[in-house]
C-alpha cells in the first residue's frame, strides 16, 4: 500500500514492509536546505493518525525564544557559515560557500537586523544579482550571474534562516516565500569524430597527446585525468583506478579525494590505449 494522502503541511501516512504505519511530517531545513523530517511509528493506521497528530502539536506549540535585539542578518550568516556549515563540508565547497556569502549576500543585505529581513528583502537581492551581481569579469560574460549562482545564494539564505527560526531567534523563514530562479542543466556537446582527429593531432604538436587520448577514452573528469599516478594503472590487467582528484583551493592545486563514493572506481582500459601508454612511460 502506497502512501496515505493528507491535508497538505500534516504530513504523510504510509505502511512500511514490517506491517507497522509510519507517520512523518516535515519540521524544517537543515544546513544544505534539504527537508529535516520526523516520524511516528503504530501498529494501526488509526493510532499512527493519533500519533502524528499530537506530534504536529508538539511543534506547533513549542514557544520560540525571543529573537535578540540588534544582531544583523550578516552577522548571523557569519556565525551560522562558521559553526554549523564550515566543519561539515569539504575546502572546495567551503571557497563556494565563502565567495557568495562574503561577496555577494553579506555586502548587499548583511545590514538589515535579523528580526527585520523581509521576504521581499531578499526576492529584490536575487533580482539585483540576476541584473548586476556579476564582479568578475562582466565585459566577458555580462553584467548578471547565472541563475544557478543565485539560486545557491538562495538556498545559503534560506538554510540559515532555518537554522535561526529552530534556535528561537526569528519566528519564520522570510526566505521560505521566495522564489529562486529555475536552473536547467547544460545539455552535453560530444566531439565528432573529425573534430577528435583534429584534436589530437594539434595535442601530438603540443606534446599532450597520450593525456588527451587517454581523456578521449575514458571521458574522465579534468581534475581526475591530472591527479593520476603510474601506480594508479595495472598493465597486465589494464585497470586503472581513480581514487584522487586535483583541485584548485584558494588559488592553490590540492591533491584531494573524491566527493563520493561513487567517485572512486575503476576502468578497462583497451589493450592499444595500454600500449601507447606504455610506451610514453
């Protein structure tokens, strides 16, 4: 059996395979402004109901500190990067983070009190950096940033304010009633054939060759293709393992792991690709 519908905002009612019901509801957002949930288990549907109910009670009842007077929306955004989010992510995220915070947000709407910041407050600061919120390099790529840029102020926006309405200083989250620009996926451009041919032969001139032949063969990502070691390859089996990639941190290129799991793996190479790698060696 699927999933129960109820009164939108009451939360979700469905039976789990182990025959209890589960009750969750939605409570907030955490740092990554992804949904933080909790839940209710019963033997019937009808006591998962109760349960649930007196669950969103509890919530709703709780009485939130009041906000303290005087504190800034960009000195809470400071504190909220530096205690909750900083420690939980990787240097290279932490660059990302640091550029739109410290760059972009704070500089435009770090001033307003915390208590004070209006969901139209931020809604106009999305729309300034749509129009003009470019600071690098406008001549070449115009004056405005990429939607995806300003949906990620959005979400950094939005995550702390959460984190400021579950510790009792604000009672809502302005950003929750704004609206982020839709991002669309680059849709991906492969070489022809002839345009690969091409490409080699200027990379044979340039002396980067067996680098680009062995990207053109595994599709690796750039970071990945220059953080590999001839240990990294077995010539008998032809596997080649990508466990490390390179990254430029704060200007500097740093040697790190991959951002997941899934990140790590290993590919076939084919036995002339082995060859010619051989023989670069």
């Amino acid at each position: 059996m699927g999933k129960q519908k109820t009164k939108r905002g009451n939360g979700s009612i469905h039976l789990r395979k182990d025959g209890r019901w589960e009750g969750r509801v939605v409570i907030g957002r955490n740092e990554k402004g992804l949904p933080k949930t909790k839940n209710v288990l019963a033997q019937t549907r009808r006591e998962c109901q109760e349960k649930l109910k007196a669950l969103r009670n509890s919530i709703k009842g709780a009485v939130p500190k009041q906000p303290k007077a005087g504190i800034t929306f960009g000195a809470w955004l400071d504190h909220w990067y530096r205690s909750d989010c900083k420690p939980t992510i990787s240097p290279k995220t932490q660059t990302d983070y640091e550029n739109r915070i410290y760059q972009h947000i704070i500089p435009e709407i770090g001033h307003i009190p915390l208590t004070k910041l209006t969901s139209a407050d931020l809604q106009q600061f999305y729309i300034r950096l749509k129009q003009g919120g470019r600071l690098l390099q406008p001549e070449r790529y115009g004056p405005g940033l990429s939607d995806r840029m300003v949906k990620c102020c959005h979400v950094t926006c939005r995550a702390a304010l959460d984190k400021a309405v579950s510790q009792g200083l604000l009672l809502k989250n302005p950003a929750a009633a704004c609206k982020a620009p839709t991002t669309h996926p680059k849709e991906m451009q492969v070489l022809a054939q002839e345009e690969m041919q091409r490409l080699l032969i200027q990379a044979k001139e340039d002396g980067c060759y067996e680098l680009l032949l062995l990207d053109l063969t595994t599709g690796l990502r750039r970071g990945e293709l220059l953080a590999l070691q001839w240990d990294d390859l077995d010539f008998q089996t032809g596997e080649l393992r990508i466990t490390r990639q390179v990254q430029r941190i704060r200007g500097e290129l740093t040697i790190t792991q991959p951002k997941t799991r899934s990140s790590s793996r290993s590919i076939i190479l084919p036995k002339v690709i082995l060859d010619i790698l051989k023989n670069h060696r």
